[in-house]
C-alpha cells in the first residue's frame, strides 16, 4: 500500500468513526425530541383548534426533517464503511 492509498484509507476510517459518533448523537436527539414532545402534549389537553392542528403539522414536518437528516447520514455512513472495506481488502 502506498502513502497515497495510506491516508485515504485512515481519512476514510476517522470520518466512518465520526459518522458513526453522528448517528448516535443524531438518533439520540430524535429520541429526546419525541420523548419531549410526548411529554408536553401529555401535561396540554389536546384541544380541536387551528393552532394546536398547526402545533401537530410542524411537529410532523420536524419529525420527517429529522430522519431525513438520519438517512442522509447513514448513507454517507454507509459510503464511508464501504470505502475503508474496500481499503482493507487491498
């Protein structure tokens, strides 16, 4: 293995770690996100209205956002796993 293919396979490894580091965090905060959502509609009675019908849709929005963000990641995450497979085989 030469220098060149050296250090791309260590750039490869440090961002698969990172992204992996990302994804924990990421999912964790999507946790922590809906756990506190639940709680907070939990104490509110949910009333029939206009404003807590628009409370739902942006909390759907963020919802999907977020794992949107998620699958971005892991495809990224993904990538980089393959990378580094790849490296090692060589």
């Amino acid at each position: 293995m030469n220098d060149v293919d050296k250090l791309l396979y260590e750039k490869a490894n440090t961002y698969r770690l990172h992204a992996d580091n990302l994804r924990w965090t990421l999912l964790g905060g999507y946790g922590a996100f809906f756990a506190a959502v639940i709680f907070q509609l939990k104490d509110n009675p949910v009333q029939q209205d206009f404003q807590t019908a628009a409370l739902f849709f942006v909390l759907f929005c963020v919802s999907i956002l977020y794992l949107f963000i998620l699958a971005v990641q892991s495809w990224y995450y993904n990538l980089f796993s393959a990378y580094v497979e790849d490296c090692e085989e060589k």
